[in-house]
C-alpha cells in the first residue's frame, strides 16, 4: 500500500505572517513523521497498487487535525484513527470532500 500524508496550509482562519510561518513547519514535520514512522507499518499490507491518502492540517484552536481522503478498508481507517490519536491529533470532520478553496 502506498502512504500519503498531505499537509493543508489552508485554513479557515489566518495567523499572524510569522506565526504561519513556523505553523507551516511544524505541520510539514507532522506530516512526514505521520507517514515515514506512524504509518509505515501500512506499507506492507494490501496490494502494492493500494494507496492511502490522509490530509493534516490546523483547526482554528491550532490542533493539527487528520482526515483520510479516499476509500479504504474500515481496517486502514482505524489505524490510522488510532494513530492520530496517539499523537493528539483530533479528526476532522467536514462536510465535503473537496477542502481546497479553489479559484472562484
């Protein structure tokens, strides 16, 4: 299986420029640490052409949050809750798939 941590630099709200800045690199971190060492493990179960994708990014009280974005085994899913949990990570519930603001 293939493992994809994204993080979301767009948020619902704006910090400061400098605030953003190191928020911005904490999260890339996060992200890399999700999916090089947390979820690692998902790596070598499923077929090879499998693919997880989890966004990461902050709320608006500067919690990282986590949100798997295609479909997976419940399985996978669970995994990857219990993992984000262990960080503090909460999950993030939206109503749309889609959380890119896009070009209007």
């Amino acid at each position: 299986m293939t493992v994809t941590v994204l993080a979301i630099f767009e948020t619902d709200f704006r910090p400061d420029q400098s605030l953003g800045k190191i928020m911005n690199e904490r999260l890339r971190i996060a992200a890399a640490d999700l999916q090089d060492i947390h979820l690692q493990s998902l790596q070598s179960i499923g077929q090879r052409n499998d693919d997880l994708v989890v966004y990461i990014s902050y709320n608006p009280k500067y919690t990282i949050r986590w949100r798997v974005v295609n479909d997976v085994p419940e399985d996978v899913e669970n995994f990857v809750a219990q993992a984000c949990g262990n960080l503090g990570y909460i999950h993030w519930k939206t109503s749309s798939i889609n959380v890119f603001k896009g070009n209007e």
